[in-house]
C-alpha cells in the first residue's frame, strides 16, 4: 500500500505528542518505500474490509463484498455476525456467533415501502406520519422507535424488562450525537464533529441496510458512528468529561487510510490508539 500523507486535529503539541507523531511518520514512510515493488497493483473502487481496535481486547474486521457488510469477524477468522441480503440489497437475515457456533437468528420481512414489517416472525406496526415503529412482546416489555429520512434511529425507547432508551442527533446525514440512557441516566454520550473538507465515510452505504435493522434490534451498532455518511474529525462526552477524543489520518493513494485516536485532556496530554483500518485491496 502507499502512504503519503498525514492528516490530524489537535491543540498545542507537546513532546509526548510529537513523538507519536514522528512515529506514525516514520510508518508511513516505510509502507511508502515498500510499496514501489507492488506499484502495479491495481487499485478498486469497492471497499474489501475495516479492522476496529487492533491490537485491543474489542478488535473486530469487517468484511465487504458487492458493496455490502456481509460479515463481521475477529482477527483470526472467528465468525461474530453474518449478514444476507435479498435482490434488493435489504437485509433478511442477521446471524450471531460466539466461538464460532451461530447463537442467535434474526430474520427481517419487509413491507412493500421498505419498512421493515417483522423480525422472526414477529409483526412490527409502522407509523408514517410520525415515522415510528412499534413493538410489544408478551406483556415482558415494549419498544418504540422514531427513524429519520434514511430509516435510522432518531429515539428508541424500550419500557419494561431490559428497559433502556437512546438518541440520536444527525445533520446532513451524519451522525451528530448519540446517547444511551439506562434507568433515567445517561450511561454513554458521544457528540461526534465533522469537517467539510475530510474524506467521506467509504463504509456509508455499505452498512446502512444493517443499520437499519440494527436500529430496532441493537441501537449500539452506532456507537462509533460508522454509518454516517462522513468520517467524524473527533468527538467529545459533554460537559462532565474533560477529554476530547481527536481523529487523525494516514491516507494513501491506493485507496487505504487508517484512523487514529488521540485522547487529550485540560493539560494537553496524549494517547494514542488505533482506531480504523480501511482497505481497498486484499491483504
């Protein structure tokens, strides 16, 4: 792959951060260098794979093809989730794995307008006017979920067993904020920032027809954002965290970058992990 630029945000440098700096310099270099005797290889337009987290305990790949998120698994191969699709690119069947054994189904039917109808069988009510989805199962607990334009959660609510709720925030079709809320407290909140002039979200398109089942099952799967049409240049917790988690970049000109995160706090200090891996081209 060739590395060829560095991109990142941040506030008034330090040694720490410089060194991290120079660091990722001197990686970018190297894969720079190494990249002239694989110069014919040919770049696509179709994303292969992102790997979250390397070198984390919460590592996961992505896998892509036509398009489409079709599998989630761990470094090793591990299945965690797969994904099937109808003619119409629509999600129909989401499969967890632990250790590699399928461990829960999920199977979506879909109404003439693309709403979803059921899941496993079990009827969802759809409100247009209001754009909200509705669910009750058995007496146990309850959910409703009001969807934006794209049909992605805006606020979901579950009252009763496992009761919890989540907002949304988004301009222009990216994320802004997202909030979890667990027994009247905010348990998480990310309120992510966007630039005009950084690159598009390449994975977008390719996880909206999952986001949108996600929506209803698992409002989680946007944690970090990955399904807003942009890629965010950082994000913040609100007034009672005091750290900013800050984006960078190392682009390539085949069609690779990789996403960092530097985590400064009121003294300016630094960490730095890996965030995302994106790449065009089998590896």
């Amino acid at each position: 792959m060739i590395l060829n630029r560095i991109v990142f945000r941040f506030g008034t440098p330090n040694p720490f951060l410089m060194k991290k700096l120079f660091f990722l310099f001197a990686v970018s270099t190297i894969l720079f260098s190494c990249s002239n005797d694989n110069s014919n290889t040919a770049a696509t337009d179709s994303i292969k794979k992102v790997i979250f987290y390397r070198n984390s305990p919460d590592a996961r790949q992505w896998n892509f093809s036509n398009d489409l998120l079709t599998s989630i698994t761990l470094l090793d191969g591990t299945l965690v989730e797969a994904f099937t699709y109808d003619i119409q690119k629509r999600l129909v069947k989401d499969v967890k794995y632990t250790n590699g054994v399928a461990t829960e189904t999920n199977d979506i039917v879909y109404n003439t307008n693309n709403t979803i109808k059921s899941i496993n069988g079990l009827e969802y009510t759809y409100e247009a006017a209001t754009q909200t989805y509705a669910y009750s199962y058995s007496g146990t607990f309850s959910m409703t979920c009001q969807v934006n334009s794209d049909q992605l959660a805006l606020n979901y609510s579950r009252t009763g067993t496992d009761a919890k709720e989540y907002h949304f925030a988004y301009t222009n079709g990216n994320m802004t904020s997202f909030e979890k809320v667990t027994n009247g407290t905010t348990e998480v909140l990310k309120n992510f920032h966007f630039e005009s002039t950084l690159y598009g979200n390449p994975i977008a398109s390719a996880v909206l027809p999952v986001a949108r089942v996600k929506s209803l099952l698992d409002p989680d799967f946007f944690i970090d954002g990955q399904a807003s049409k942009s890629i965010p240049v950082g994000f913040d917790r609100g007034a009672s965290d005091p750290y900013y988690y800050n984006y960078g970049m190392v682009i390539g000109e085949n069609k690779y970058f990789s996403v960092g995160i530097e985590v400064l706090d009121n003294n300016n200090d630094v960490d730095f992990i890996q965030f995302a891996e994106y790449y065009y081209q089998a590896q």
